[in-house]
C-alpha cells in the first residue's frame, strides 16, 4: 500500500513539473507577444500623430502651379511610409 501511494505521488509529482513547465512557456510566449503588440500600437500612435501634423500642415498650403501633388515638394502621395514623407518634406 505504501508503494503505491509513493508511485502515485512521483507520477502526480511529475506530471505537475511538466504542466508548470508547460505553463511557463506559455506565459513567456503572451508576455513577448503582448510587447510586441505595444510596441506597434505605440508605433501606430506615432505615424497617427505626424499623419495629423502633416494634414494640418498641407492643408494650409497650396501646390505650386502645375503640380498636383504635395505643397512642400509637389510629389504625390503614393507612400504610406510616414517616415519617407516626413524625410521629403524636410528636406524640400
């Protein structure tokens, strides 16, 4: 009787270890995931914002005569690449 209650408890003992294992690499794999996650929300916010200030900025300018598309530079928007934008806008 004695034995079957020691195996009975190594077994439960082992299949615990291998569930908090289990769980571990679970927890680990949702932590970096959630980082990951705000990390492009926060990257998200900031093309928002820059988005907001350039249509502020364009809309109080007008393109130059002869060309349809940006007021700083006269190129057209056809990048959702908030940083090359920014970039053109800078140095134009």
């Amino acid at each position: 009787m004695l034995a079957e209650t020691r195996a009975e408890l190594d077994e439960f003992q082992q299949s615990s270890k291998e569930l908090e294992e289990e769980l571990e690499a679970e927890l680990e794999r949702t932590e970096k995931a959630q980082k990951d996650l705000v990390v492009k929300a926060s990257k998200a916010e900031s093309e928002r914002d820059e988005w907001k200030v350039c249509r502020v900025c364009c809309s109080t300018l007008t393109p130059t005569p002869g060309s349809h598309g940006h007021p700083h530079t006269g190129q057209i928007h056809i990048s959702s690449n908030t940083t090359q934008h920014n970039r053109r806008i800078s140095s134009a």
